[in-house]
C-alpha cells in the first residue's frame, strides 16, 4: 500500500467500524436480534457505542505504531475489508428482514 493512502485507509476503517455499530445498534435495538456475542450489548443495545470506541482505539494504537511497523498498514487494509464486509452482510439481513 503506497504510504500516503495508508492514513486514508485507517480513517475508512474508523468510519466503517462506527457505521457497523449504528447497523448493530438498529439490529438489536429494534428488530431483536440476538445474534450478538457481547451478552452486554444484547441487554443494552447503547453499549455498542463502547464497543466501536474500544475498537477504534485499537486503530489508532495500529496508526500510531505503523511508522516502527510498516506492515501494520496492511493490517488495516484487511481490517477495512473485513468491516466491508461485515456491512454488506448486515445491510443485506437488515433489507431481508424489512421485506
């Protein structure tokens, strides 16, 4: 990954992570889906808020160590994939369920 795109694509995986909570927090909240691991936030759907925090923390610990560690950046293009990934399936449930 060329290093300028790098910043770009840690600020994608933040966005995404938030954007997957947001779809959790309406799965649960108001379709009752109980699918989530996190007993927690089965009981709470608000808490899913700290949960993407945490994650995002765990971002910015990838983007603050990525100069020692360049292939931290190629960790965080799988982690952006992944949450894609993630979002397409749960906007696909979400659209089945609603039909």
């Amino acid at each position: 990954m060329p290093r300028a795109a790098a910043p770009l694509a840690y600020l994608a995986l933040a966005l995404l992570i938030y954007f997957d909570a947001l779809l959790t927090y309406i799965a649960v909240g108001h379709l009752g889906a109980y699918e989530v691991v996190l007993r927690f936030v089965n009981q709470t759907p608000s808490a899913i808020w700290l949960v993407a925090a945490a994650k995002n923390a765990g971002v910015l610990y990838l983007m603050l160590k990525r100069r020692r560690h360049p292939w931290l950046d190629y960790t965080a293009l799988a982690l952006l994939l992944w949450h894609a990934a993630v979002i397409y399936n749960g906007i696909a449930q979400l659209a089945a369920g609603a039909l």
